[in-house]
C-alpha cells in the first residue's frame, strides 16, 4: 500500500449536516508522511468537522480531499474501503466509542475484519494480543470487556484498534481530553512511539495547546471555521502572528512561563458561524482591527519563515500598519 502523500480540504466549504450548522471555509491543510499536525481553536471552530469530513462521517459540499494525491471526497460508500484501512479514527469518549458487548481481542480486530480480512480464529487472537502488546496491555487483558478498564485504558484499546489496518493516517478527535491529566502524558508519549514504529501521521484535533504542544509538529489554528494561522509548533509557541493565536496563548495556563507571548485582552462572544462578519472573521473580537478588517477578507498568506497567517498586519503588501 502507499503512504499518504499530501492531504488537502481546501476550496470552498465544508459544511457538516447536523442541526446545528457548522460551516468551514477555504480550510486547506497538507500532512506529511511521519507528521502529527494539531488543529486547535475554541469549541466551534470547526477543527472536529474538519477532522469528521476527512474521515467521511460528513460530506463535503465542496473541496476535495486528497490521499495520496486521490481525490477521495466524492468516492461511493464502496470506494471508500481501501481509503478508510489509510484512515483510522480515534474518539474522545473511550467509554462510547467501544462496543460494551465485545471482548477486547474482538473490538480490536473489527476494522480488520472489516476490510474482508480472512483470518482463522487463532490467528485473530494473536494479532489481536499483538496489537495490543503494542499499546501496552497483555493477553490476559484481550479476553475481558471494556468496562474492566479504565480511561486511559480504554483509549489504548482505541489505538489498538485503528492501528489493526496499518494505517498511514490516524486522525484523533481530542483523543485525551476526557483523561485525568496524568494520564494524558502517557497517552501522548504512546501515541508518539507508535507514530516512529509504524510512521504513522496524525491530525491531531485539540481545544488545549498544552496538549498540541506536546504531541505537534505543526499547528494550526482555526477562529469560526476558518484557518488562521499554520505554523511550526516551535514557531507558533515562539512568535504567534495571528492576533487569535496570540490571544489563545495568552490564556493557556499550563503553558511553559518562558513563553513571552504578548498579553491581548480579547472581548466580546464568539459571533455565530451563520451570521459570519464582513472582513476578517475575527474583527469583531480583535483588539487590533482597524479599517480594512470590516471590509476585506483576509487571505492565509505564506511567511517567509514558513507559517501562513491570515490577518492584514501580517500581509507583506499593506503598509499602512507595522505590526504591534
Ligand atoms: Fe485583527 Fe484585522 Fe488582523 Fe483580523 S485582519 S486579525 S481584525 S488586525
Ligand atoms: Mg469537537
């Protein structure tokens, strides 16, 4: 099988068919092979619909997604098999996500046997106590059922369970949020391992920076369903461009006390995603905005240091303002 080349949702919008509309615009993104890259941004924001729409649990209205450089975003249910063993989801609730019913061993080679994996019931048990070796349970454990485990537990169960395909992609819906934040290090540091050992990639959906900071090698940030800014995780921790991104950085608390970010006041409720404001979505809220802002939308321009914001004090044409 291939790798996963370049992934994009780009052009256009996504929008999520549920009751409460979750539109997100022009978001395009690339994950390289070997890369966890980290959507972060208040609840809202659109990261787990973008998350969700390139896992085909929502269909796009627009844009395309790319695997391994195929456009997978208007494949039938069918077609989309052999994309789904590239691309393994993991949930946020470990309680919801595993059926109560199943022995472990089973739970864990669902997808596999999904894929019209022929395999004999002894050979099952031993992928299965393989897998799970690997996110470090034993065998004993394979046989009981999910509520025997704890959380942290539960979501190793999870990860064991989408690395049966061998993916290229795992995409990871705040995977670590419902833990006890003791565990969370332990979740991340494995998910880490498992990323060298099978050169797996990630996208990475998180409210928490403390959390992309310790798993991301790329960022990005999203404000009402839009990307605002893309970085390296060193480079957005160390110089956040983006007047969102430095507000957001501001107000992590766990983050190292080294970080200078600047302190922004942010004020006002985030505006709904139906009643978008003209210009720069963030305007409304932004401490910064002058004129331009209510009257042009700004477009995510690459930086000559490799991040891509989207604001106007960050375009290089516009010289009626010098960054604060
Ligand atoms: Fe603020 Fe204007 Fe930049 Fe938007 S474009 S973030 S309103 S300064
Ligand atoms: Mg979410």
């Amino acid at each position: 099988g291939g790798f996963l080349d370049r992934l994009q949702v780009g052009k256009g919008s996504l929008l999520a068919p549920q009751r409460q509309l979750r539109a997100v615009n022009g978001v395009s993104l690339t994950i390289a092979p070997g890369e966890v890259f980290a959507l972060v941004g208040e609840s809202g924001c659109g990261k787990s619909t973008v998350a969700k729409t390139i896992a085909r649990i929502y269909e796009p209205t627009s844009g395309e997604i790319r695997i391994d450089g195929e456009d997978v975003s208007r494949l039938p249910f069918r077609a989309m098999l052999p994309v789904r063993r590239k691309l393994q989801m993991i949930f946020q609730d470990p309680y919801a996500s595993l059926d109560p019913r199943q022995r472990v061993r089973d739970i864990v080679m669902e997808p596999r046997l999904a894929q019209g994996g022929r395999l004999s019931r002894r050979e099952l048990q031993d992928e299965a106590v393989a897998l799970l070796a690997k996110v470090g349970l034993n065998a004993e454990q394979a046989n009981r059922y999910p509520h025997q485990f704890s959380g942290g537990q539960r979501q190793r169960i999870g990860i064991a369970r989408a690395l049966s395909v061998r993916p290229t992609l795992i995409i990871a819906d705040e995977p670590v949020s419902a833990l006890d934040v003791s565990i969370q290090a332990q979740i991340l540091n494995l998910m880490k391992d498992l990323r060298d050992e099978f050169r797996l990639s990630y996208l990475f959906v998180s409210h928490d920076l403390s959390v992309a900071h310790h798993i991301a090698d790329r960022i990005g940030v999203m404000y009402l369903g839009f990307m605002v800014e893309t970085a390296s995780r060193d480079q957005l921790f160390r110089e956040p461009k983006h007047p969102y991104t430095r507000v957001l950085l501001s107000a992590a608390p766990t983050l190292d006390k080294s970080n200078p970010g600047t302190k922004i006041e942010i004020r006002g409720e985030v505006p709904s995603a139906l009643r978008l404001p003209s210009g720069c979505c963030f305007r409304t809220r932004c401490p910064l905005a002058f004129d331009r802002c209510a009257v042009e939308r700004p477009a995510l321009k690459p930086q000559a240091d490799g991040s891509a914001v989207a604001c106007h004090l960050h375009d290089r044409t516009d010289t009626e303002r010098m960054i604060p």
